[in-house]
C-alpha cells in the first residue's frame, strides 16, 4: 500500500531505537566516571600539605654543602701524547722498504750515533806539485790545534828579534871572515904590490867565482845609507861557459868587510845600464836596463823562491827581478835607459835616520832614456802576496809585493828653446846623465852631449839658471861623462867631459867656479869622484886608465897624484867612506879589465876632514864672483 508503512521502514525504526538506547546506556556510564573522577579531586584537595619552611631549609642546606663541594684537579691525563720522531726514523719513513723494519745492534750502549764498537778513521787532506812553482811545493789545511796553541803562547817583539838577528849575523859573519883569513895567511890586507901612492892599504873582493869568470864590471854604486854595501854590474859574455848564464846580467850586492863573497846575487836577461838602492835600508834594487825596461828586486825575498845553483861543494841563489815594467801596458821607454835615481834620498843630510827608517818602501823613482824622457815612478807595496802570480800585474813576479806605478812624465832638453834651436838644426841633441839637486828633490840636472849641462824641474817650471856653460860659452861636440855633488852639503858640483876637461860649478851660477883642461891631453874623463870625507879631494878617472887625485888645499890648478895602471886598466869606479864619523876610512873601489874588483884605502892625509877644506871652496866662489 502505497500509503501504509512498509516492512522495511518497520525495520529500520526500530534499529533506531536500539542504537538509541546503546548511546544512552554508554553516556550514562561516562558520566558516572566522571562524577568519580570529580569526587576524588576534590578530596585529594582537603587533604594537608608540607609547609613551604621546610623546603627552603632543603634548598638552603644543599646551597652551603655545594659550596664545600670541589672539584680535584691534581690529576692530569693527556688525551694525545705523540713522541717526536727523529732523523733515523723519519728517514726510515719515507725511504725505507715498505712492511719492513731495520734492526741493529748496539755494543756500546752510551754511544746512541754508532752501530758498531770502532774507532774513527782520522783523515787530512794534502797536495803536492812538481816541480814547484812557488816557496810551497806541498801543503794541506792549517796547522794543528797543538802548534796553534803553542804559537799563542809564544809573546815577542818580531821587529827587535829581526834587527838583533841581522846585527849578530853580520858580526858572526865578518869574524868567520877574519878568521877565514888567518887560517889561509890572507889576514894581511895591505900589501904593497897591489896599493897605490896615496892609499894606505887595498882590499880585493873574490870575484874569482864560476859564473863571474870572464865578465867585466860595468858599474859600482855604494849604498848612501850604508856606505859598506856595495853594488857591482857585471856585464854579459859572448864566450860560452859552464854555468850558462853567458847572455844574462849579473848584479852582486857586496859587503867590504865580507869580501869573500857577495851577499846576494841578482839576475836580468839583457844588460843592466845603471841601478840605484832605496832610501833608509838596503831592501830594494832598480835598475834600468838597454831595452828600456825598469826592473826591481826586493832583497827580503826568501831564497825558496828564486833559482839555486849549485856549483861544486857551494850553492848560490840566483835572484830574478820582483818587478819589471817590460811586461806591462803602463807608459814606459823604448830606448835604453842611462839613468835611475831615487829621489827620497837626495837630502840625505837633511833627514834623520828616523825618517829614513820611516820611508819604507814608498818612494818616489826616476828614470831617464836617450831620448831624454824623464818618467817619474811610485813604489809601492802590496798589502797581500798571490804565490799564484796576479793577471792584471803581468810585470809581478809570482810571490812577489813591490810594484812601480808610473806617476808622470817630463821631456827633457827642449828643442824649442829660442837659443838652441838654430844650432840643433845641425846637430843632434842627446841626454846622457841625470843627477838630482841634495837640497830640493824636484830640481835635476842632466848632462848632454853638446858639452852643456842643463836645470829641470820635475813639475814643468823654469828653473835658474838654465844652463850650465863652461868657461868659454858656446856649443861644442863634447859628452858630459860625469856629474857629481859635494857629498858635505855645499852647492858645489863637479862635471866631467869626454875631451878630458873637468869644471867646478856652482848651482847658483851658470859659469863654472874652475875649469881644468884636459889632464892628459885627447884623452876623456871617465868618473869624477868627491872625497866623502873631505870636500877639497877629489879623484878623476880617465880613458887612459889613469887616477888623478886632486886636493885643492895644496894644489888648484893641476892634480896632486897621478897613477897609471897600464897592466890591468881601471874601467869604473866609485868612492867609498862615511863623512858623517869622523877618523874614518874612505877611499876608492876600482874596477878592473880582468873583472877584479878592489877597494884602495885613502891614507890619513886625504881622509881626516879639516875646516881648511870648506872655507877652500868658498874661497874659490868669492874669487870667482
């Protein structure tokens, strides 16, 4: 019926109402629960609480025991503790074997650095050479801790223990040489064959030696400083002999109271024109040489560094130049050399031994050459010694430290001189002599060939006077051979001529004081000698071979001794004394054609110095003027 409820609907109301009933029954059953839950809380609420006092003492009690409370912190512990790896094991790390490990055994068990129980190897490094090229043929390192230790204790004064040394040697030396003497009847130096008229006894010097045989002396020189040294130039050979030194120069420096044999002996390839010493101590040879060269041996040199020759049961040191300035690029000559002067010691009378002590080897140095350039050179020593040889010192000798540095350079004899010019159309003007003034070092005088001796300066200004004429003005064709001051200090000159003449100056006059012709008619002077003890005496020598002593106080106008030598001529010579002690000897040291060399001893007549002498010369000036 479409009206009426169906059966279905029936259903569904009434599963309604049953569910219905269900939601009551559970709310009931919450709300009861609820209710009890209610009713619990509230009598939770009424019961009693603690009282708050008792907390806080609670809380104020665990305060102060905090307070009590520390922590301790004497104990440490270390959260990495890596020890430091050393060489052994670093070096095992990286280049050792992988997965392996080295192990050694240790016997000595404080030595941590060795692997086995042994002693060190001493070693030293050395080296040799030969042949030799210096003083040191073989060498290492330096010398032991010992010897260095020893030296240190070892306090003394080098330069005392040097000069007594060389004093006591040249004592020991000459009482060897007396007692050489007696033992082979020589002692007796004066013996009446060999003197001459005005000599009180002669001295022969040994040049009866292998590598002398057969040269002859082309040049004496006395040491200024120490009048007992003496130089003497032997000249080359052109006959071959047995010690092969035939084209080579031999220089020997003497002591006359050793004359059995030279104290040293120097070399040089080619001939040795002229030589001087320096100032103050005979340490250092110059000579000028025929090609030009200026060559220097320092005498200081130890022997180990020069050539030994050894001929029978002796041996000598040949000693090659130091310096030279052939090898150089510096300005030098090209023609031979006539002259080398030092210029230090040209007012010996004025400095005091002192001074020339003080000197050293720093020295003003002067050489003159044909041509009549005058260059002016400084020695000077090295602060350091290169055995090796230097390459920028081509002239230095390897181990040597003296060296000629050229200062300046005069041309001498000026052509252009208004007065000379129309006489040297005609004629060729030559320098052959260079002497330098006592008093002032930077005035010279040079003699020429035209008879004529000319006044320089070595700073380029004009000097008076000019010239120096002889007593008849004018030019002439004659050689000045010899120039020669008065060794007391006076300003007096003597000038020898190759026509024989002999002049007198004075260095403030251009006309002569005196002038002798010549002594022996054609024949030319060779050397002008002064006394060195007595300003009124003095000794000629001429080509002849004839001495001519004059002594002013007795005769003024012609020599007071003449001596021929016509069995050995006499080719040089030179004065020997020391006028600065009184009674002492002087005399002459002769050179002869057969290479003998021999020392004429002046009596007392021509050696004791007298005022008469002095007051003789200037006589002669006042006379002349």
């Amino acid at each position: 019926d479409e009206n009426g409820p169906t059966e279905e609907e029936g259903r569904g109301q009434e599963m309604k109402e049953e569910v219905s009933s269900l939601e009551r029954e559970q709310i009931r059953a919450i709300q009861r629960a609820m209710d009890a839950e209610n009713e619990r809380v509230e009598t939770a609420q009424l019961l009693p609480r603690p009282e708050v006092t008792k907390l806080r003492q609670s809380k104020k009690r665990s305060a102060e025991l905090l307070r009590l409370i520390d922590l301790d912190f004497s104990i440490t512990f270390s959260l990495l503790d890596l020890p430091p790896v050393n060489e052994y094991d670093m070096y095992i790390k990286n280049f050792g074997a992988t997965n392996t490990k080295q192990a050694y055994v240790q016997c000595n068990e404080d030595n941590t650095d060795r692997e086995i129980q042994t002693e060190e190897t001493d070693m030293s490094d050395k080296w040799t050479q030969h042949p030799p090229e210096s003083s040191i043929a073989c060498g290492g390192p330096d010398v032991s801790q010992e010897a260095t230790d020893s030296s240190t204790l070892m306090n003394m004064d080098s330069q005392r223990l040097l000069a007594f040394l060389r004093s006591a040697s040249q004592v020991v030396a000459v009482l060897l040489e007396e007692d050489r003497a007696e033992r082979h009847a020589l002692n007796r130096l004066r013996t009446q064959t060999d003197s001459l008229s005005f000599s009180d006894g002669c001295l022969q010097l040994n040049t009866k030696l292998p590598f002398l045989h057969g040269r002859q002396v082309s040049l004496l020189h006395f040491f200024q400083a120490q009048r007992q040294t003496l130089i003497s130039v032997h000249a080359p050979v052109t006959k071959p002999s047995a010690v092969r030194l035939d084209s080579k120069t031999i220089i020997c420096i003497w002591h006359i109271w050793e004359p059995s044999r030279p104290q040293k002996i120097l070399l040089y390839e080619s001939e040795v024109c002229c030589c001087c010493f320096s100032p103050g101590k005979t340490t250092l040879v110059i000579a000028g040489t025929a090609v030009g060269s200026v060559v220097l041996w320092d005498l200081r040199e130890p022997s180990s560094l020069h050539h030994k020759l050894s001929v029978g049961e002796s041996e000598w040191i040949l000693r090659y130049p130091t310096f030279s300035t052939g090898h150089t690029n510096s300005k030098q000559h090209n023609v031979k050399l006539l002259n080398v002067n030092n210029c230090s010691c040209c007012c010996l009378k004025q400095i005091s031994v002192w001074s020339l002590e003080s000197l050293g080897l720093s020295f003003q140095l002067a050489s003159l050459d044909e041509n009549g350039l005058l260059n002016l050179w400084v020695v000077v020593e090295l602060p350091k010694v290169s055995e090796a040889g230097s390459q920028t010192d081509l002239g230095l000798w390897p181990g040597g430290k003296v060296k000629l540095l050229h200062s300046s350079s005069v041309q001498t004899c000026d052509t252009r001189n208004i007065f000379l010019s129309s006489y040297l159309n005609s004629f060729t003007s030559q320098t052959l002599l260079l002497k330098f003034l006592p008093s002032d070092s930077s005035h010279y005088l040079i003699g020429t060939n035209m008879g004529l001796v000319w006044h320089g300066t070595t700073h380029g200004l004009k000097a008076h006077p000019k010239f120096y004429w002889p007593q008849v003005p004018g030019f002439r064709p004659v050689q000045v051979k010899s120039i020669e001051f008065c060794p007391s200090g006076d300003p007096y000159f003597l000038v020898g001529c190759g026509d024989g003449s002999i002049r007198l100056h004075s260095v403030l006059s251009e006309e002569p004081v005196l002038e002798w012709g010549g002594t022996s008619g054609e024949v030319g002077v060779i050397s002008a000698q002064w006394s060195l003890t007595r300003p009124s005496v003095f000794c000629v020598l001429d080509t002849a071979s004839n001495l001519h002593l004059w002594d002013l106080l007795e005769k003024d106008h012609q020599p007071l001794i003449t001596e021929k030598t016509d069995t050995d001529r006499v080719t040089t010579m030179a004065t020997c004394g020391d006028p600065s002690i009184q009674n002492t000897y002087s005399g002459l040291a002769l050179a002869k054609h057969s290479g003998r060399i021999e020392i004429q001893y002046f009596n007392k007549r021509f050696t004791v110095p007298t005022p008469a002498d002095a007051e003789k010369l200037a006589s002669l000036m006042h006379d002349a003027f």
